[in-house]
C-alpha cells in the first residue's frame, strides 16, 4: 500500500520522468519555474525521493515505491567505499579524543554534507556554485563548511586550484 503523499506537481514530475526518460528529472510543469522549482525538488529530495549525480536530478528507489512502480534493477547504488573509509576513520578518531564529552556526531549517507563529500572526492571535484545549486547553500555556508565541519571535525583535507579564466575546484587531498 502507498502511503507517501504527494504534491500534484511532485507526481507529475516523477511520472514524467518514470515514463519518459527513464528516471532522469528534466521536465517540469509549466507553472513550476525558478524558485517553485527548487521547492519542489527540495521536497523530493528531503524525502529521498529523488538523488543527484552532482549536476542531474534522478527517481531514488524510494521515489519508485512511492509511484507505485518496481524499481530498476540497479536503482540502488553501492556506498562510495572512499566515503565509508573516511568516516570510518572519522569516528574513531572521535572515539579516541578524550577531550570531546558530547556524542560523537555522526554522517548520514543521505545528508548534504555527505553528498557534498562524494562531489568533492570525483576526480573532477566541485565548485562553490556546483555545491550551492545542490544542498541550496549560499557560498558563504560552502566555505564555512569546508573550514569547520570538514578541516577542523573530519580531519579532511581541502586543496584547491584555478585555471586561468575560471572557477575555483575545491577536491578532498
């Protein structure tokens, strides 16, 4: 039994995109532009009903059930084993300072800040603007979250570079 409700526009757009590009999220309704866009793509991927590759917008498995459909056979992807090592070192790296008394924090799979981390780890990295357009950030909470949650709680390593003429990479060393 379905028991995910949702919007008139959130059905449309994964029918759409079920029936026609094979679960790629490009088409919206007419009435849905600039920021109604975003608050409907917002809504779908807060309830994990949709994911990203980092520039395209996708049904997850949950977005199939949701529709009512059988979800493709490779719907689901494997964790980044990379991102599972670096949390993994993460925690214990918590586990091991005395210093810190409150619970240890921990990273969902699913939140912004880990899909940030799997976009800075592609070989290719991400811009300040690549992360905006996908968590929603402004760039001054980008660049925050670079120094503080990622140097300073994880122990990542951010480098940066600049080809002549365009946007700063950001990659995990």
């Amino acid at each position: 039994m379905n028991t995910t409700q949702l919007t008139p526009a959130q059905h449309a757009i994964l029918a759409y995109a079920l029936e026609h590009t094979g679960g790629k999220i490009d088409w919206f309704p007419d009435n849905i532009k600039g920021g109604a866009r975003k608050k409907v793509l917002d809504g779908l991927f807060n309830r994990a009903l949709i994911t990203t590759d980092g520039s395209d917008w996708f049904v997850a498995a949950e977005g199939y059930d949701a529709m009512g459909r059988a979800r493709p056979a490779q719907a689901v992807l494997d964790a980044d084993p990379e991102i599972e090592v670096a949390v993994t070192a993460a925690e214990a790296a918590w586990a091991k300072d005395a210093s810190i008394e409150q619970a240890k924090p921990r990273t969902r799979e699913n939140s912004k800040q880990a899909e940030v981390i799997r976009m800075l780890q592609r070989p290719e990295g991400a811009t300040i603007a690549q992360i905006c357009m996908v968590t929603g950030w402004q760039a001054h909470t980008v660049r925050g979250t670079f120094a503080g949650a990622f140097k300073k709680k994880l122990g990542l390593t951010i480098v940066s570079d600049k080809a002549p003429g365009g946007e700063r990479v950001y990659r995990i060393a």
